[in-house]
C-alpha cells in the first residue's frame, strides 16, 4: 500500500493507499492542486512511512520547487539530506534531446530504488516525445520500472478549463487509476472537488469527495459521521448561563447537545450567547465564540454593558474567534471550525451567526455543515449555541435543516402591548426534556438579560 499519510484519503477514498506497483494519472486544470496533492503522498511516503520518493519535473525548478512545499510546512531539503528524496529537473530538455535524458533519468531511478515518483507533467513529456512515443513509454519503460521495483507512479496531466478530456487522452486507457481535481463556484466561493473515476482493485464508495487548499497543504472535508464511534448518551447537563432559562429548558441543557437561538433583530440573541459562554466559562469550562458577524471590542464592551465579568475568563477558560465567512468557501469554514474545536477542546461553543454563513453560501451547503458540526460537536461531548436572525413568528424556524438537527430551539421575539415593545421567549424544542410550554416576558438590563413569569 502506498499511502498518502492524510487519514481520511487513505480510509475513505483509496481503502488503505494506492496499490504497488500502480500508475495513478492525476489530472486537473490550472490551480486545482495536482502538485500539491502528489508531493503531499510523496512527503509523507518519507516521512511516515520511510519511503524513498522521486519527482520528475518539466514544470518547475528545484528551487521553486523546494520553495513553494517548505511555505505548506514539507521541507523536501531535508528528505534530500537524509537520502529519501531526489528531485530531477527537466525544465529545459528539448524534444531533441528527450529521449536520451529519459534513458539517463531511468537508470539513475533504477540506482536510487525509490518506492514512489512522480512525474510532473504527463502533458508537456507528451508534447516533447508525440502521441505515439507517449503511449509506448508509459507501456513499456515505466511498466517495467514498475515491475522491477514494485513502485508507484503518479502521472500530473493538465486539464484544459471547461473540457472532460484529460491530455491527450490516450493516458486514461493505460493507467490503473485516474484522479481528476476540479472545481465550481457556489455564490463568491469556489468549491473543489475531487473525482475518483477508476481505481484498479479497489472498491469506489464514492466517486466526489471535497477538498480545500490552506496554509496546512491539502485538506479534505472529513465527515464526522463516516469515522466517529458510537456515543453512549449523557444525562449530564449544564446551565444556560441565566438561571430561570435553566429552569425553562427542564434543568439545563444535555451535554453534547445543540441549541438554536433564533429570533428578530435586537431581541438580545448574542446577549444570550455571550452569558451561555462567559456564565460557563467562570463555572471552570472550557468555552470557545465563534464570532463571524460582530467585532471582539463590540462583543466584549457588550458583556460588560450587561454585567458579565468577561475579563476573569478571556483568554483563560474563554476564548474568541472572529471569522470572516466571505473570506472562505463553506468546506474551508467547516475545517477552520473543526481545527479550532479540537486545538481548544471547548466543553461549551457559541456559532454566531448562522445568518452571516447564509449570506455566503446556499441553504443546503449550510445545512450540511449544521450536520457536520452537530455530529462533531456530540462526538467531543460540546454543548453548541447557534444564533440565527428571523424576522417572523418564532413559531417558525425559517431553516428546515436548522429546526431539524438542533435538539433545543429558543425563539424570540417582539411584541407590542399598550404602544409599548416587549420581548417574548419560548422554548419551540428540547429533546428529551420536560420543558415549559409557556411563553415568557423577558428584558435586556444592565444585569443581563431578566426573565418573567
């Protein structure tokens, strides 16, 4: 097995690596990550598995090369040093002399005995060698280099924009598996996705998988779902942060549940949060606010305003991350969500708002990271806050996805007695609580938010 090193590619999508001794084609359009996705599988060959790897280039230099890897944290000079990498440069071979270099390069592979290659781009050998030569090349020189030392070969195609077929089209046909990274806009963000259309003794769950590009190299969108174990249910619960919602909710809230907070402008839904995540925290939990609307100084001049001693927790038991949505697509969210969960390990976490996602990415995209987040969020045991802005009757949850996952549902709302504005709240949903079903008056003072009877 030639694994890439990244759990969920090896679990989900080639069942444990790709085989030995397979050519693999890699193909994709401009930008779409093709040579980050193969020297990622040849970095962590070495430096997981020890394997010794070799990247043959007509694309980039080495120092660029090495460059451009050591920024995503894969530091190639130092497998060189070691004795596990060996990088060829073929940037100006000529189609006069290609043939001859070839010869050469494949004696000195044959010396080195590397376990994985890459070849970086099958587009532009062709274009040196013609059709003809491309065909017999992969058929017979690389087929005996593969027989001879049990390696796999991944071949980098170019995919012209807007078009199926992959280089000369010929390199489907002789290869035991074709990858093709591709990529589509949703609203300002442009998702990526990744196309297993044959992979040779290994079963296809799935023929799209997403992906993202950060700063940590390649990254896929890890389903919580597909690898979590069961989880025994909890009968532990923890405060809302206000004492008479406590009450209201039947005792508290589940640990690992989810709750939405949905309700008009100004009706106090931020207010809620911040109590829920600094009354925790000052309770000795570990609280992490996802803030992708309003600023850190507005959200901590608020807290204060309300009577919350926010700064003996910031920083400490409290911290707050501001996230700007537009900035990302929603499988770059999710996984910047799921990477600060698992570095703050949070026992309670504040998303706020739903209502900033939505701007930026359609209704099912938000509902499938509502699913994700909720499994994720059960999964560390973290009781999760979501606050979602709706001008109606809270009544009704204006997202389906929303009112269906979240196992509590607080709505608030306005509502005018005798020319005057009052607030009104009322627990829509708690899963397995006895909750009240009366409709509550409550207001925002200096003290924080006061509920009535």
């Amino acid at each position: 097995m030639r694994k890439m090193g990244i759990d969920f590619f090896d679990e989900q999508v080639v069942e444990g690596g790709f085989p030995e001794g397979a050519l693999i084609l890699v193909a994709g359009e401009p930008g779409s990550g093709k040579t980050i996705f193969s020297s990622t599988w040849l970095y962590n060959g070495a430096k997981k598995f020890g394997e010794k790897g070799v990247y043959i280039s007509f694309a980039e230099t080495k120092t660029d090369f090495f460059e451009e890897m050591k920024q995503l944290g894969m530091d190639f000079g130092e497998l060189e040093q070691k004795g596990l990498f060996k990088f060829i440069d073929l940037v100006t071979v000529s189609s006069e002399t290609i043939e001859k270099e070839i010869e050469l390069i494949m004696g000195e592979i044959l010396t080195f005995q590397p376990q994985r290659v890459v070849l970086d781009s099958i587009s532009v050998f062709g274009q040196l060698m013609g059709q003809a030569k491309l065909r017999a090349f992969l058929h017979t020189t690389l087929g005996r280099f593969m027989k001879a030392t049990g390696a796999t070969v991944l071949l980098i195609a170019e995919k012209p924009m807007g078009q199926e077929k992959v280089g000369y089209g010929i390199e489907e046909f002789v290869v035991d598996g074709v990858i093709v990274l591709k990529s589509k806009s949703l609203g300002e963000s442009l998702i990526r996705l990744m196309e297993v259309r044959k992979m040779r003794r290994r079963s296809i769950k799935k023929p799209q998988f997403e992906y993202t590009i950060s700063s940590h190299g390649i990254e896929f969108l890890d389903i919580p779902e597909l690898r979590r174990a069961e989880i025994e249910p909890t009968w532990e619960k923890i405060s809302t942060g206000i004492k008479k919602l406590d009450e209201i909710v039947g005792g508290g809230l589940y640990r690992g549940s989810s709750v939405l907070l949905v309700g008009m402008t100004g009706t106090g839904k931020t207010t809620f949060a911040l109590h829920f995540a600094v009354n925790n925290a000052l309770e000795g939990r570990k609280a992490l606010y996802l803030a992708f609307e309003e600023p850190m100084d507005q959200l901590l001049r608020a807290a204060k305003n309300y009577g919350l001693p926010i700064e003996k927790v910031l920083n400490g038991n409290l911290n707050i991350l501001n996230i700007i949505p537009e900035a990302h697509t929603p499988v770059q969210t999710f996984i910047r969500i799921k990477r600060a969960i698992e570095e703050h390990k949070p026992e309670v976490l504040v998303v706020d708002s739903l209502t900033a996602l939505k701007q930026h990415m359609n209704e099912k995209e938000l509902t499938k990271m509502l699913r994700y987040l909720t499994l994720l969020t059960k999964e560390y045991r973290t009781t999760i806050y979501f606050t979602l802005n709706d001008e109606t009757d809270f009544r009704v949850v204006p997202m389906t996805g929303a009112s269906t996952l979240t196992d509590v549902i607080i709505g608030l709302r306005y509502e005018l007695v005798n020319d005057r504005i009052e607030r009104r709240l009322a627990v829509v949903k708690a899963r397995g609580s006895n909750h009240s079903r009366k409709i509550y008056r409550y207001e925002i003072t200096d003290e924080g938010v006061v509920i009535y009877e």
